[in-house]
C-alpha cells in the first residue's frame, strides 16, 4: 500500500547516505521489548491515513455491535442456539457464559489485510488476551532517533498509544470497583494466565510489564489458580491485594481443568460483588469465534439485518462460510469445489493453528483438510489480496515487498492504536513469529493519503488518543 507518505520514505532510505536506511540499528528500545522482538524488526514503520485506520475502527465498532445482537434477534436471545449456531462446544460455550451480563466491553484487535483500497478484516479478537499492546515503545523509540523525528515533523505524523488506552480502561475498571475517580491513584493490577502457561510466552509479558511501569501501573504476572482472597473481600496474587484482574488466559485453557475452572467462578464472583474487577470477562468470546463472522452471511441472519448493516458486512467483511456446524451443507459443498480462492480457519484458533490455504495444497489435502472440519468448528474465508509495502533491505539496497498484517485495537473511545507483522511472499503464506522470515512493527499516522497504485499479491494467511507530533 504505497501511498505519498510510504513513497517519500523508502525513496529517503536509496540514498546511501540517509540515516532512515539504517533506522532499526540506530534505535533503542526497552530491554525487555529488545529481548522479544529485537532481532524481528522489519526496517520501517509503516504509514496509513489518520481518516482510514479510524474509520475502519468505527466500522469495527459497529461490526461489533451487530455481532452482539445476533443471538437476540436471530436466535430468540437462546444462547444455545447461538452457540450451536457457530459449532461451539458446550464446554467451552459454559466457561465464556458464566457471568455473563449480555453487554460484553469493546476492547477488541482486528487482524486485517489492506488491499489498495481499503482494510478486510480476517478476524476480530475481542477480550484483554491480545498481543502487541505494547508496541507504541518502538513508536517512541523510532522517534528518539533525529533523522525520523524530522520526517515524523515534516509529515504530521502521529501514533496512538495502545498501552495508554488500556491503562484508561484499567483506572476505569478499578473506578468502578472501588467508586474512586479515575484518577486517584494507580490500581493494583495483575496480569493472569491459565495453569503452566505463563512461561510459554514470558518474554511477551515482561514486555507488557516494563510498558506498564512506564504508565505509572506496577504490573504482577501470575496464574489464575495461585489467586487467594484477601481478609478485605478481594483476591490476592502472592499476598497482594488486586484492584484489577488483566485476563490473559482463553476459555479453552480454562475448560476441563477444574483447578482453572473453580478459580474463574472466584473471579467472576469476586467481579460480580464489585470486589476485584474483571478486565476482561470471557463473554466476549462469544463473538471472537471466526464462525461468528461467518453467521453474517448466511442467509436466514442477513434477512434480519438492516440495508445498512449489510452494507458494513460486505464493505469490511470477506465472504465467509461457517463450516462443521448444523445446516452448513452447502457452505462444505461449495468449499469442496473452490479450493485455490478459500482458507480454512478453526473457529477458534491462535497463531494460525489448524489453518490451511487452498492455493497452497492440491486436491487430496484440501479434501483431507475438509474432512476434518466434522469434528472441529470451523470456517472458510475468501482470499483477499493485499497490497504490498516495499521496504528497503539496507544491506543489499534493494526494496523488498512485504505483505502486511495490521493488528488494529478499537476501544470504547475508537481507534486504540495498530502494529504489524509482515512477510515476503517468497517465505510462506503463514504470518506468524513461527515462521522465521516474519517481521514486526509499529504503525504512524498521517492526516493526508494518496494511492498511486499498489501491486497486489496472492493472499497470505496470518494469525493478533491521536498524539501528534
């Protein structure tokens, strides 16, 4: 997606001379981001119009709300339905209900591909556990560096914070807890994973608690089962009362393990009494399944849905078809015969787990892979073809094109910030930091945009307040 902004820079970066050409290598960040995400950067930040990225975000928003209104409208306000609906297990459908309000929080990530015109969203990620909130420290580190502070000054370029939207809402949870303001005084807050998994990913954790420390919040890391209640009503971490419980673990990690599970009711009770707040509640999961999205295109569900409403699901949305659920016949049959322009997708699914993309099998896996949707939720998307975003490689001089994937945050207030991991074509179709040839970076707005052109690649699959300057 070369637009004036993203032209201006990479032709910056030919000059052998130019200090752009060299700006991951001139650039300090935070030790515990360093660790995680230092040797994966790609060579530039990437640029989008400030009016795009936050309408795009109000078309999130509203998205949002036309999920969350489904098993009312559509289903008689059954959940069980519903969630049949979208082949959720019983299992799992329990743990995500339990304490339900039917008012789930917008606090979401979209993973999204651009395709010249406009974002498609491939995902919609609602609930606290999202990766990359930590990633305006690269924004910030990138600006410490004069030579991008300047272009960032002569193009208006702006970044959002993500951190500083989830501090707002961790005050505003902890407000509601204690009646406090939101301002008065940093609440104790810890950050929760299911049983044996918080050092799976700890390198990602200390990174959110390092960015947290700068925001003023002393972040604790723990499991859900080492949660106690404290003489005064609320739960403890390790002897320390908790203002805010930041929920990182899934339902999936929770559901048949009955250490994890009696610990959720502790906090879902503990949530419901106004005694240690729940950021977030699992109810969003609800909505967060990729079978969710494929409910907007059935048709019983669109004939419940406004001219508008379904204008905004085929502008953002691509066709998607849920498959291995009661009456997806002919969703299966039609992926039987489309295999190069679909993706198979688990309903619920992290770091591409389960994916596989049509154009990259033949036939026999593709039938293969399909058989296996009996017995797992299931969906099949449309390939959408991105743009590509040309970096310059500044050992070889020579510009590199990238697919890129935008995790892009939405928030009660609107757009909560975005990050990037990218890949070449030449490395694989799966955007992941599995795959060794996957970049990551930080994203600046701009207030003006222009489009050129931008050349397009088949599609790949991935997994994830306006500052100016």
């Amino acid at each position: 997606m070369e637009n004036s902004v993203t032209g201006r820079y990479v032709e910056e970066t030919r000059r052998p001379d130019s200090e752009l050409r060299t700006l991951t290598t001139r650039t300090a960040v935070p030790a515990a981001y360093d660790k995680t995400y230092g040797q994966v950067l790609l060579t530039r930040p990437l640029f989008v119009s400030e009016r795009e990225i936050g309408a795009f975000s109000d078309d999130l928003a509203a998205l949002f709300r036309v999920l969350v209104s489904l098993p009312q409208r559509c289903y008689d306000g059954d959940l069980d339905r519903y969630c049949a609906a979208i082949g959720l297990p019983p299992e799992l459908s329990e743990v995500m209900r339990e304490g339900a309000n039917g008012d789930p929080l917008l606090y979401a990530r979209a993973d999204a591909f651009h395709d010249g015109t406009g974002f498609r969203l491939l995902e919609l990620n609602v609930g606290s556990e999202l990766g990359g909130i930590d990633s305006a420290q690269l924004n910030r580190a990138f600006l410490d560096v004069p030579a991008f502070r300047a272009f960032a000054e002569e193009n208006r370029l702006g970044h959002t914070d993500t951190m500083a939207e989830l501090v707002t809402e961790l005050y505003a949870a902890a407000a509601a807890r204690t009646g406090a303001a939101p301002t008065e005084g940093a609440p104790s807050v810890a950050l929760l994973e299911a049983p044996g998994a918080l050092g799976e990913h700890d390198g990602v954790f200390l990174s959110i608690q390092e960015d947290l420390r700068g925001h003023g919040i002393d972040l604790q890391l723990g499991e859900i089962q080492e949660l106690t209640e404290g003489p005064d009503g609320r739960l403890a971490l390790h002897g320390r009362p908790l203002d805010v419980v930041l929920r990182f673990f899934a339902a999936g990690q929770i559901a048949g393990d009955p250490a994890a599970r009696a610990a959720l009711t502790l906090v879902n009770r503990a949530h419901a009494e106004g005694r240690t707040a729940l950021f977030t509640p699992l109810e969003g999961a609800l909505f967060t399944s990729k079978a969710a999205l494929g409910l907007l295109h059935r048709p019983a569900v669109r004939a419940a849905l406004t001219g508008a409403e379904l204008e905004l699901i085929d502008r953002v949305l691509p066709r998607t078809w849920v498959l291995g659920a009661e009456g997806c016949e002919d969703a299966l049959e039609y992926a039987r015969t489309h295999r190069a322009s679909l993706v198979l997708k688990p309903g619920i699914g992290y770091s591409a787990d389960g994916v596989v993309i049509g154009r990259d099998v033949d036939d026999e896996e593709w039938a293969a892979a399909l058989e296996a949707t009996a017995a797992r939720d299931y969906v099949a998307q449309e390939l959408v073809v991105p743009a590509l975003e040309p970096a310059l490689d500044p050992d070889s001089g020579l510009v590199r094109e990238w697919v890129a994937n935008w995790g892009i945050f939405v928030t009660p207030r609107g757009f909560g910030g975005a990050f990037v991991r990218a890949l070449t074509p030449e490395d694989g179709s799966v955007i992941t930091y599995a795959n060794p040839g996957t970049r990551g970076t930080c994203v600046f707005t701009h207030p003006e945009e222009t489009h050129p052109g931008a050349t397009r690649t088949e599609a790949t699959r991935t997994e994830d307040e306006e500052k100016q300057i």
